[in-house]
C-alpha cells in the first residue's frame, strides 16, 4: 500500500510538471519589438520634401541610395536627439558626395484664393493682353 501511495505522488508530480510545460507551450508569447528598416528610421527623420528627394535618389542611383541611407541611419542611431533632416539638406548631402539628380520643382502664386502655376499666370496674362 504504501509503494502504491507513494507511485501515486510521482505520478501526480510528473502530471503536474506536464501540464505546467504544456500551458508555458501554449501560452500566447509577447510579440517581439519589430526593428525599423534604416530606410524607415531615414524616412522618419525626413520633412518638407525629404521623403521626395529620397525616392528621386533611389530612382536616379539604386545601388549607390542604400549605402547612403545606412550612413545616415549609424548616425542616427548613434545620435537620437538628432533634428529632422529637411529635403534641401538632404539633397545637399547627396550633391555633396557627388550624386548629382534634379528635382521637379513649380512655382505657385495665390490668386483670388487659388494658388496657380507661375507658368499658367503667365499665360493667362498674355490671353488678356490685346
């Protein structure tokens, strides 16, 4: 009787510890923290027509962009109080190492509440004049 006790003991001790592994199987596991592309901790940093100036560098030169936004995202890890990067900045950076490509750029007038190409003003003014 008493081999029959104690065989019982074991047996609830291991079916404890089974179930025990089988809830830490199951259990739903925190999601890992995703780490950001360098292309999107660049891309964060960017405003006023960086995101623009960064996808016209990847069309002009695919290869040579990635190098470049790896640099820059170092840097940025290294140094997370960094201000934002605007687009003439970065377009500089690219001039600067010598990746020269052209941005399409247009000039707006306010006119009656509507802002207009300066090209279409233009013409406009030479419609009205006789």
């Amino acid at each position: 009787m008493e081999e029959d006790s104690e065989l019982s003991r074991i047996n609830a001790r291991k079916m404890r510890e089974l179930k025990r592994r089988i809830e830490i199987a199951t259990a739903p596991k925190p999601p890992k923290p995703v780490e950001k592309t360098n292309q999107e901790l660049v891309m964060e940093k960017l405003y006023d027509r960086g995101d623009e100036v960064l996808n016209t560098a990847y069309s002009y030169y695919p290869k040579e962009t990635p190098i470049v936004v790896d640099h820059l995202a170092d840097y940025l890890k290294k140094n997370p109080k960094t201000e934002k990067i605007s687009g003439g900045e970065l377009l500089s950076i690219f001039r600067t190492i010598g990746l020269r490509f052209s941005l399409k750029t247009s000039i707006k007038v306010q006119e009656k509440g509507k802002f207009i190409d300066l090209a279409d003003k233009f013409k406009i003014k030479r419609e009205e004049e006789p």
